[in-house]
C-alpha cells in the first residue's frame, strides 16, 4: 500500500489520541490508520493498526511470538507499529 502525503504529515504533527475504557477495549483514528487496544482474558491484550481506507491490517500482537500484558504496552505497540509504517520517528 501506499502511503498518502496527508497521512504522514498529520502523524509528524499530531499523535493518536485513544478513546474508549483504556483498560479494557479502546481505539484511535490516527493519520487515515485505526489502531486499537483490547483486553482479553486474564493478562493478555491485544492490538492492531488497520489501514481504514483499505481495511487491511498493517500489523498486529498476533504476529508476534511474545504475550502483550497492559493497555498501556498495547497501545504504545501499536502507535510504533503505526509510526514504523507511516514513516514517522517512533517517540
């Protein structure tokens, strides 16, 4: 896929900002991405970046061989992945 212009521009000015319950199942719609964050079951949680235009997932915790255990690793997982993607400097 392509990257669009916009995309990486609105992500070098703005960061994601999450909504939802933080601590169980959240989202952000950041620089044309979806990313979200949910609790599973126990201490597990996943995460995801969607490109929403096309609905294909960019990157997820299912690809990797290693248990995610907070919202706040999630969500961070899951802005890096967006930032690796989009080109932009990972904070």
């Amino acid at each position: 896929m392509k990257i669009a212009y916009w995309q990486r521009i609105a992500a070098e000015n703005n960061g994601p900002e999450w909504h939802g319950d933080l601590d169980d199942d959240c989202s952000a719609d950041w620089a044309g991405l979806l990313l979200r964050a949910e609790w599973m079951e126990d201490d597990y949680w996943w995460w995801a970046v969607t490109d929403k235009e096309s609905g294909v997932e960019i990157a997820s915790s299912n690809r990797f061989p290693v248990a995610f255990t907070s919202g706040e690793q999630s969500r961070r997982e899951a802005e890096n992945a967006a930032r690796l993607y989009l080109n932009v400097p990972i904070r």
